[in-house]
C-alpha cells in the first residue's frame, strides 16, 4: 500500500511537469502590412493564399479580418478526430478594428475535422465570379452543415 502511495505521488508530480499544448490563434488581415507571420494583428498573414499551414496544429484557431480576400482559401491542415476542441477552426474575426464584412472568392477544403464559421452569417460572404467553377470544394469525403450560396 506505501509503495502504491509513492508511485502516485511520482506519477502526479511528473505529470505537473509535462509541458501542455496551448492552442494558438493566428491572424489574416487584407492588406496587412506587417511581418506576414500571422502571429497577431500587427503582423498578420495578408492574404489566404499566405497562410502558412505547416505552422497551424489541431486545436488552432484563424482568424479572418475585415475584407475582401481575392485568393482561394485552401483548408489543407487536418485537425483530429479526438474532440471537437481538436478541430482546426477558421473563422470570422470579432476583435475590435478587425470585425467587419468578410468576403473571400471560394474554398476548398482538403483535410478532415476543419471548421469554417463565419459566426455571423450576414458578415461573411463567400463568392466567385459566374462561370468561375464551386464556390466550396470538399475533399474529405464527408461534408456537413446549412447555409446558402449565390453566385455574383
């Protein structure tokens, strides 16, 4: 029974030092004029196309400013399947300054337990020229979800 006690007194004292994963939240700005790192407002990534996904991990958050974005967003890092907290989430800014009318072109979604939401759906627009092909392409396998669509 002693020996038990010391083990769980090492096991959970060991555990406390185990570095936890935060998720992180990185930022897209039109226009931005910063170091393009997407690590805050100031140095936001300008553009969809710049997101750089090798950096985004599940459980991050993007965050899309106000405007209009001429690139295709392309959703191409995959969240886990573990909980929904674990999804990769890309998704209409509400900061201050940075929560305005978002319109991007199109997207296309190429990796599973991503999340687009646009938390106010008359804030955010997604649309392509007529003739211009999908508005949203998913290639996982599985899509889920409500909304409309118009082209323009």
């Amino acid at each position: 029974m002693h020996g038990k006690v010391i083990f769980l007194i090492i096991f959970f004292a060991a555990l406390a030092l185990v570095p936890h994963a935060h998720a992180a939240t990185y930022y897209v700005q039109a226009g931005a004029t910063g170091a393009n790192t997407g690590a805050d407002w100031d140095n936001a990534w300008k553009e969809l196309n710049l997101i750089q996904w090798s950096v985004i991990n599940p459980g991050d958050t993007v965050l899309i400013g106000e405007g209009t974005y001429s690139t295709r967003l392309v959703m191409s890092k995959a969240g886990s399947g573990s909980d929904s907290s674990q999804r990769i989430k890309v998704q209409r800014a509400t900061d201050a300054g940075h929560n305005g009318h978002v319109t991007i072109r199109s997207v296309t979604v190429n990796a599973p337990f991503t999340t687009l939401d646009g938390v106010d759906r008359g804030m955010f627009t997604i649309t392509a020229p007529l003739g211009s092909g999908a508005l949203i392409d998913v290639n996982t396998g599985k899509f889920t979800g409500t909304g409309s669509m118009e082209d323009t």
